[in-house]
C-alpha cells in the first residue's frame, strides 16, 4: 500500500524490502502506520511479498526504516 523504499535481492533469490518511510516534506499515504519489512521469494512462480514480524521490544512506533542491506557470512 505504501510503496518500498529500498530492496536488496540474496544471491539465492531471496528479496528483503523495506517500506514506510517517513520523511519531512515527503508525502506518507500511511502516516500513522510504523515501518515495515517483508521477505519475497523471486524464485516462486508468482513471488508475493511477505511481512516479517519484528521482535518484541522493539519500539515500532519509532521505526521509519531508511534503505536495506544484508550481510552475508
């Protein structure tokens, strides 16, 4: 609904996507609503974006994710 504003794709096909940023002078279809993250697999057939549930303690309120990357080990 509220567009992604960053996506990094995993040599594996895996695609993290960050969506909800909140900037000033920008404008925000979902103003009131935290960041999010969703996980798609590119490698289905018909890849469809996936929320991720974020730990708890994690003050969501404030979460106004800005980019993405990974980091691979």
């Amino acid at each position: 609904e509220t567009g992604s504003e960053d996506i990094d794709i995993l040599p594996n096909g895996l695609a993290f996507i960050s969506s909800g940023l909140k900037y000033q002078g920008l404008k925000s279809f979902a103003p009131d609503k935290p960041g999010e993250i969703f996980l798609m697999d590119l490698n289905e057939d018909n890849p469809r974006a996936v929320e991720l549930r974020i730990s708890r303690g994690f003050d969501l309120s404030s979460f106004n994710p800005h980019g993405i990357s990974t980091y691979i080990d």
